[in-house]
C-alpha cells in the first residue's frame, strides 16, 4: 500500500513538473504578445535619443525629426512637437488642423484635449513640473505651434 502511495505521489510531482515546463515554453513561444511591448519597456533618456536619431530608409534618406513635417496619407502637411510634457503629432487638411496622436511623458498625463479638426487644437500634459499646454494652427498649409491666446 505505501508502495502505490509512494507511485502516486512521484506521478502527481512528474505531471504538476511537465505541465509548469509546458506553460513556460508556450509564454516563451508566444512572447511579447502577453508580457507586453517589444523590445520591453524603455527609459525617458532612450526614447529621447531614439526620438533625436534620424533613421535611415530604403532611398537612403534620414527620417523627419520632432517639427519637421512629413506627408500623411491624407494628402497634408504632418509635424510632431515635443515639449517638456508629452508629445503630440498634429496635420493639416482641409477642415483645418487635427491632432493625429498624443503621449504624455513619464510622469504625466493628459489633462485636456481638443483633437480637431479646427482652426487650431491643443493638448495639455500636467506632471509635477506643473501644467504644459501644446496649441497648433495650420499657417501655410502646414502645423505650427504657437503661443496660447
């Protein structure tokens, strides 16, 4: 009788064993999918040196930077801006200005936004700095930050 227990157990441990091992290979198999984002999670400094490096593409030209425009497939003018908050990526077309995406930075987050579009729109990050408000305006068909009325 305690020979059988003695099996019993041994299974039960070989099974609990072989089903844990299981579990990790397919967390491992199918990865960043679950755990999060690729690459893992960066810092404040490397996604600002990430965000400074131009990036080489296919005709050998360097990517835009934050303010320098780029052409969506909406056919406007597109530009990101950066302030010490967050960081937003607005365009123009032609009901006006439209901000396209936004990010807060590392210890913020967005208050307010008015994503457009519109003669201009905003976003305001707030953090322990206190409050940044980013305001764009379309001025020649392409996006430019300006000083809040």
């Amino acid at each position: 009788m305690r020979r059988r227990s003695l099996l019993a157990v041994a299974g039960w441990l070989a099974t609990a064993v072989l089903a844990t091992l299981v579990g990790v290979a397919a967390i491992r198999l199918v990865g960043e999918s679950i755990t999060g984002t690729p690459g893992g999670v960066r810092s404040q400094e490397e996604v600002e040196r990430a965000l400074a490096t131009p990036v080489p593409t296919a005709s050998g030209a360097s990517s835009p930077g934050l303010g320098e425009p780029t052409g969506p497939a909406g056919g406007g003018a597109r530009r990101a801006f950066a302030t010490a908050g967050g960081t937003a990526v607005a365009e123009c077309g032609p009901a006006g200005v439209r901000l396209v995406s936004w990010a807060p930075a590392q210890d913020h987050r967005v208050a307010d936004v008015d994503r457009g579009p519109d003669d201009d729109v905003e976003v305001t990050f707030v953090g322990p700095g206190g409050e940044h408000e980013l305001k764009v305006r379309c001025v020649g068909g392409e996006p430019v930050a300006v000083a809040d009325d």
